[in-house]
C-alpha cells in the first residue's frame, strides 16, 4: 500500500486530509481514485500538480508507476523562471 501526503495547499479540497495509504500502481490510476474521494480536489488534479514518488519529482508524472511501498507527495507545480 502506498502511502500518499498532500502539500498543505490541497488540503481545503479534500475535507483536511493530507495523509491517506492507498492501493494503487500508477500516477495516474491515484490521481482517478483521489478524484472520485474528493471531487473538489479533481481541478487541481486534472490542470496537473507535481509529483514526488520516493523522493523524485516529475512534474508530468501520470504514466510514472507507484510501488507498494511507496511514498508519494503531491504539491502544486513549482514555476520556473
């Protein structure tokens, strides 16, 4: 089960939650089952936040996969200048 941490920026869209541990074995299947729980945190999750799993960012990570023992930590995208 991976354990999932939401910045506290996300934190208003999904009731206060930032921790949760889920099953899931890619980006793109957590960011489903998060929008399906949170319906106000969909938004974010489809105009795309960044993504660290196991301490390595992607900033388009939807296809990267997520392993059991996972940690993921997603964060609004860092802009660059």
């Amino acid at each position: 089960m991976a354990r999932i941490s939401l910045s506290n920026e996300l934190k208003p869209y999904t009731g206060g939650e930032t921790r949760l541990a889920l099953e899931v074995t890619s980006v793109r299947q957590l960011f489903e089952v998060l929008g399906e729980q949170y319906p106000d945190l969909r938004p974010y999750l489809e105009a795309g936040i960044a993504v660290a799993i196991d301490g390595e960012i992607y900033q388009d990570a939807l296809l990267q996969p997520i392993g059991g023992g996972s940690e993921v930590l997603l964060f609004t995208k860092i802009a660059g200048g």
